[in-house]
C-alpha cells in the first residue's frame, strides 16, 4: 500500500513538472528544445497523411454504403465477423430488389403482355447490375477501404502514441534543463560546489538520453509514411481498375438491354386502347380531327413513303447481317418499305444498309 502511494505521488509529481514546464512554454518564460527540420518536415507530412486518409475514407464509405442506417448495421456485422474470422454473407442490392420486384410484378400483369415482357427484360437487367455493383463493393471493400483503416487504426495508433511519449519526454528534458540553469545561478551566488548541481547535471543526462532514444524510434515510424503512400497508391490504382470494370458491366448489360427491347412488340401503338388515352383521343378528335391523326402518325408510325434524315440517339451493336450498326450523335436517312414491322426502318450511311431500331432515332423534318 505504502508503495502505491509512493508510485502515484511520483506520477503526479511528473505530471505537475511536465504541466508547468508546457505552460511556461505557452507564456514564453522557459526555453523549448526544438526538433530538426526534416523531423518537423516528417511530423507535418504524417498529420497530412492522417488528415486526408481519414476524409477519403470516410467519403469511400458513403460512396460505397450511402444509407447511414444500413452502414452502421453492415459496419456492426462486419465487426462480428471478422472477430470471429469468418466472412460476412454477400448482402443483396438496391438494384437486385428492384429487378425482383419487377419479375415479380410480370407474373402479375401476365408475361406475355408488352408491359409484363417489358418488365422480365428491364427486371433481369437491374438484377445484373445488382450483381455487378455487388462484386464492386466486395472488391473496393477489400482492396481500398480496408488498407486505409487498417492504417487509421494501427499504424497511426502506434505513430500517434510514440509521438505523445516524445512530447512527455521533451518536456521532461526541458524541466532538467531549467532544474540545472537554477541551480548554477545559486551556486553561483553561494560561491561554492553544490550537490544540486551534480544532481541537476545527471537527470539531465538521463533526460537527453531517453529523449534521443524516444526521438529515434518516431523518426524511424515517421518515416515509415513513405511506404504507407505506396501501399494506398497500389490500392488506389485496384479501386480504379474495380470501378472501371463495373461501369463497363454496367454500360453492357444497359446495351443489351436496349437490343431486347428494340425486339419487342411496340407497346405504345397500343396507348389508344388505354382508357384514359381514348377519352384524350376522343376530346382532341372533336376539336380538331385532321390535326391528331398527324400527330398520331408523328408519334408510333414510321412515314409511309419517302426518305427522311433521322438523328441517332445511342449507340447500337447490330445484332445480325440484316441490321445496320449505330453510332450515337451521327446522321442516318431513313425510310420504311411495305409490310415492315412499324419499330424497325431501314436505315442507310454511305454503302451501307440495314434495319435500324426507331426507337433509337430522333426523326428530322
């Protein structure tokens, strides 16, 4: 008992030693050792390396789990797992939800109709990119995120504590510097040797020589931060590649998707059987019957004869020899021939010649 005491009255006296030593310091009144440039240099580079670590972090994870109820939970459960050195279970997406409630709704509606076919294809196609942004977030989860807080959470941890320790060490030195200032000035005055001063000299010396040591060791970690950039350069360029892959997945499934519904039955010719669209039809009929049979024709029919020139609006794989190749922004003519399905014209560029989508043209006068 007697020597917990003795241990926590020598404790607290440090503490006070270090306090009085760090306000002098603030107020100007005593000296402060100063550390060379190139370790000042290297304790301002790891606390920017720190700073911007820690805000691309946290931005990555709002990228890759917007919903702050969902990240919290997910964060929780990763927590688990890992603890338990297992992997966590593949978590469903927002976009594979969607795609199943669409399939789900066509087996309401009837697959068979233009507005259930319609939802097979755009349902299937959502649960793809589904998948595809859940392999990105698995991989970016992996490959970036993880490194980054991997070196919030250890190595700044460990750069952190040893640079407190110098501090406390520095202020320390700084206390047995002043302790022997003061006892030269009374030695002085007393003209005579004194055993402060012998005293003062050897905690001084057994202060510099921890201070080195100490100094030594966080120079040594400052300096690992070059090595840190390198790792989270390597990761950087991973998340780049993984990002990459998945909009291009996601711009391929997106193109076939706009192929299967260029197939399909045009739904919209069939908007004048929808109730809501006769009664429109029926009121624009009795104020101006000429006028909506051409705008009717304008909007589901391709013109009856002549050629036209027609804008193209995306960018189209031609799916057989029949079929013309598409380029979006570029100029085609265009023209219809009897019998021919209404979605399709035959589009024409140069010597080339085939079937064109018209749902992915912009009609000219």
């Amino acid at each position: 008992m007697d020597f917990n005491v003795k241990k926590l009255a020598s404790g607290a006296g440090v503490f006070f030693t270090r306090a009085v030593q760090f306000t002098e310091e603030k107020l100007g009144q005593a000296e402060k050792t100063e550390l060379d440039a190139h370790f000042e240099n290297l304790m301002s580079r790891a606390d920017c390396t720190k700073h911007w670590t820690e805000k691309i972090y946290r931005q990555t994870e709002v990228l890759l789990q917007p919903n702050p109820i969902d990240h919290t939970g997910a964060r929780i459960e990763e927590f688990l797992y890992e603890k338990l050195d297992r992997k966590a279970p593949s978590r469903i997406t927002n976009g594979e939800l969607l795609g199943q409630y669409m399939q789900d709704a066509a087996k309401e509606f009837g697959p068979g109709s233009p507005y259930g076919s319609t939802l097979i294809e755009v349902g299937e196609c959502e649960r793809r990119l589904g998948g595809a942004e859940r392999e990105f977030l698995q991989t970016s989860a992996i490959s970036f995120l993880t490194p980054l807080r991997n070196f919030l959470e250890g190595d700044w941890r460990t750069i952190s504590k040893e640079r407190r320790l110098l501090e406390n060490l520095r202020l320390d030195l700084d206390s047995c510097k002043a302790r022997l200032k003061k006892a030269k000035v009374a030695e002085a005055k007393a003209a005579l040797w004194s055993d402060e001063v012998e005293k003062a000299e050897h905690e001084l010396r057994v202060a510099q020589t921890e201070f080195d040591r100490q100094a030594e060791v966080t120079r040594l970690l400052l300096e690992g931060i070059s090595s840190t950039h390198v790792n989270h350069l390597r990761c950087l360029h991973e998340f780049v590649e993984a990002q990459a892959a998945y909009y291009k997945q996601c711009h391929f499934h997106m193109q076939e998707l706009q192929k299967e519904l260029g197939r399909l039955p045009n739904a919209f010719a069939l908007n004048s059987t929808h109730p809501v669209a006769a009664a429109s039809s029926a009121s624009e009929d009795a104020s101006s019957p000429v006028e909506t049979d051409t705008l009717k024709i304008e909007e589901v029919q391709a013109p009856a004869t002549g050629t036209r020139k027609a804008k193209v609006l995306y960018d189209y794989d031609a799916a057989d020899s029949s079929e013309l190749s598409l380029l979006a922004d570029e100029l085609i003519t265009v023209y219809t021939v009897p019998g021919m399905d209404s979605d399709w014209l035959i589009g024409e560029r140069g010597n080339l010649k085939g079937k064109v989508p018209v749902t992915y043209l912009e009609l000219l006068s």
